[in-house]
C-alpha cells in the first residue's frame, strides 16, 4: 500500500511534524492536489512537499503491461 511504502521510506519516515501525521491515512492521503500557487502536490490542511524536496526522487519503476 503506498501508505505503507511513504510511511518506511527512509528519506520521509522523519517527517515527524504533526502536518504530516493525516497523511499516513489512506483517504486522507488521497486528497491530494497541485497546487497552482506553490505548483506542488498539497493536502487540505497545508502539507505540501517543496518541489526540489519532490525532484530529488525518481520514478519508481512500473511494471510494464503485458499485452
């Protein structure tokens, strides 16, 4: 569950801060949106990641779709 992957990912298992702690929610996590303003991913109650925070990760690889 992506939940589970963002909560043991070594770079963001230290965002301890209590902004932070609705995310670990499923739902709530899934309320996400771009911001236009700041131009990076937000949640209702102002969790947001910067962008150069956001750029330092690459994609995870997706399995490729079987035809």
């Amino acid at each position: 569950m992506i939940i589970d992957a963002w909560a043991q990912h070594p770079t963001l298992r230290h965002l301890q801060d209590p902004i932070f702690e609705p995310l670990r929610d499923a739902a709530y996590f899934a309320q996400a949106y771009l911001d236009e303003n700041s131009r990076t991913v937000t949640w209702p109650n102002g969790a947001d990641f910067a962008p150069d925070f956001l750029y330092q990760y690459e994609p995870e690889e997706a399995p490729l779709a079987e035809a």
